[in-house]
C-alpha cells in the first residue's frame, strides 16, 4: 500500500474513534508492534540503498506525523470523556434533599410514656403482669368469686383449660394490684399500664384490645382526699389545663367505697356548650366526662394478697389509655389505633 494511502486509512481511522479504547486499538493497527507502519517500516530494510532513504525519510515522517496526531486525537477524547463524566456525576448541590423516613411513637406509647413520667414525679414506680392470667388474679383475688353476677362486667376471652387454673385474657389490668402486692411490702404507689382484652363487638367507643393503666397507693393512712389530688394533679399535668374532678359514687367489687371519677369535659371546658351555645358532644352537653374507676381497696383484696387488711388501706384506680388518648388529641374512633395506618400515626 502506498504510503499515502496508508496515512489517508490511518488518519480516518484515528478521527473515527469514538473513545479510548477504540483510539487504542486504532494504534495498534497502524503504529504498534505489528501495526501496518511498523510492518512498512521493518520491510524498508529490505529495499535498495537509492529507494531506501526517500521512501525511509517519507515512512518516518508518516511515523512522528500519526504519533502527534494520534496524542492530539486523544487529548480530545480524554477532554470529551472528562466532560462527559463530569456532567453524568454532576451534583446539583441545590436540589432538594432526599426526606428520610423517621419511625414514629404510636400516639398510644405516647399518652402510656406521658402518664409514665407524670405518676413518676409524683414517686410512682411501674409495675407490669402478663397478658395471659390465671383466673385467680383476674377474677377471685380481686373479690369476683365464680358465679357472681359481678363477674358478667368483664366479657372474658377463656383459652383451653389448663391442669391447675383457668386461664384467660386479662380483662383489666387490676390483677397486676394482686401481683404486686404478693411480692412487696407496703408502703408503696405503682402503676401498672398495659393492654387488656375484651369479647365484646367492636364501634367507635369499644375495641376488644385496649389498654388500660392500674394505679395502686398503699399504706397506714392512705384516703380518699390523697387519691383526690393525685388524679387532678394528673389530669391537669397531662392536658397542661387546670381541671376540676369529682367522684361519683359506684359499684366495683375490688373497692369499697367504689366510684367513678369524670373530668371536666377538655372541649368545652366544662361548660357543656360550645361556641354560639351549640350542645357539646365530646361530653354529651354535660360537661364532664367519665374517665375511671376507682375506690379504696377492698379488705377481702388484701387478705388475697396476703395483708392485714386491718393494718393497710389504700386507693386504687384503672383507667382506659385510648379514651385519655382520644381527648388529648381529639380521636373520634377508637379503631383508629388499632388500624396501623400511617396516614393517621404519622400525625402524632
Ligand atoms: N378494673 C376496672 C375495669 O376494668 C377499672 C377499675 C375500677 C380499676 C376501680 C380499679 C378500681 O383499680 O379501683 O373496669
């Protein structure tokens, strides 16, 4: 091939290449070890001395013209590759950042964790007790004895007899009062917040697994007054609202005197009426809402639990976790917190 159409191939060649590599092995196919001017080059030798040094000088030429072409044809590829890569990696450092998805408290943990550090600072511990109890710390320890009507209040789920008990699902969480009380010593105050269960129809206002919090105060002259101020002290920290309690008097066997304690309604503020008088419904024009039960410990209770009951009195209380949920954050279904929907989780 003549040399001229040697340098047109090769030229072509070269500025045909799209990338480094294929610039690499246009290289070796005109100028490396077996390239098509190396070979041209070796095969000079075997010309005569005359036609030797014009077609030498011409090849050599040839030789330092394609290598100064081939490094300016791959100065341009490595500029191109550079800017290509630079626009592919490029970071728009004013775009927005990517949102990380935080994990949150369930607004039950929450209102639980609340009432957890409020009855703290009023010095009472925690105390917790199985989900699956026997029927002697859910029922008969707590003055509920078999066949008695009072035993109908609590719609229980019963699992398959077992050798020594009757088992259930705990229907409240007083029998944790009865644990408590058999593995400590009064003077004491607890709380015992946990999930109960029920077999009832489910609505707006009933689930059959809720939560309840239990609160026990034991000692030589524990009243009706010191429970008074602990719960309205509790209530007023909780919804960060001065409130107004009253007791109700009412029938729970584990007490006596037994009552239910309402709540200053935290909608209307009491008064049972909203904005321009329309009726308030939260508290059913009333003004108050029921919020738990609660009384001064049954003797026959702290005999079960293996006091003097002659020696020790005490208040006790239990209280549903989603009815105080459902006022601090104006919930209007209980089946909300059981759902698991994030739409409505991710608001608390
Ligand atoms: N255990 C009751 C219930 O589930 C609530 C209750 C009432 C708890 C009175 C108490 C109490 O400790 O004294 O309905």
């Amino acid at each position: 091939m003549p040399i001229s159409e040697l340098k047109k191939q090769a030229l072509a060649v070269f500025s045909g290449a799209k990338n480094l590599a294929e610039l690499d092995s246009a290289y070796h196919l005109y100028l490396g070890r077996k390239g098509k001017l190396t070979l041209l080059l070796r095969s000079l030798r075997e010309l005569p001395e005359t036609s030797r040094r014009e077609k030498g000088k011409e090849a050599n030429d040839l030789h330092d013209f394609l290598e100064q072409q081939f490094s300016k044809r791959k100065q341009e590829l490595q500029k191109e590759e550079f800017t290509q890569s630079e626009k592919a990696e490029r970071i728009d450092v004013t775009a927005p950042g990517k949102r990380i998805a935080l994990g949150r408290l369930h607004p039950l943990t929450r209102v639980q964790r609340a009432a957890i550090r409020i009855f703290g600072s009023m010095g009472f511990g925690v105390a917790e007790g199985p989900h699956i109890e026997a029927e002697w710390y859910n029922f008969d320890a707590l003055n509920i004895p078999a066949n008695h009507p009072a035993r109908d209040m609590w719609d229980t789920f019963w699992l398959k007899d077992s050798k020594n008990s009757r088992l259930l699902l705990r229907t409240h969480t007083s029998p944790v009062q009865i644990r408590y009380m058999e593995s400590h010593q009064p003077p004491f105050r607890i709380i015992a917040p946990g999930r109960v269960f029920r077999y009832e129809a489910t609505d707006a206002k009933h689930s059959f697994d809720l939560h309840q919090l239990e609160g026990l105060m034991v000692g030589r002259d524990v009243s009706v007054a010191h429970f008074k101020a602990v719960i309205q002290k509790f209530y007023e920290l909780f919804f960060a609202k001065s409130m107004t309690i009253r007791l109700r008097p009412s029938y729970f066997p584990f007490v006596e005197p037994g009552f239910e304690v309402d709540m200053s309604c935290v909608i209307c503020g009491g008064t049972g009426k909203k904005a321009k008088n329309t009726p308030c419904s939260s508290c059913g024009h009333t003004g108050w809402l029921e919020m738990m039960g609660a009384g001064m410990v049954h003797p026959n209770v702290f005999k079960a639990a293996g006091y003097n009951p002659r020696e020790w009195q005490g208040f006790a209380f239990g209280m549903g976790v989603e009815r105080l949920a459902m006022m601090k954050f104006g919930v209007p279904d209980i089946r909300l917190f059981f759902e698991g929907d994030l739409q409505f989780i991710r608001q608390f």
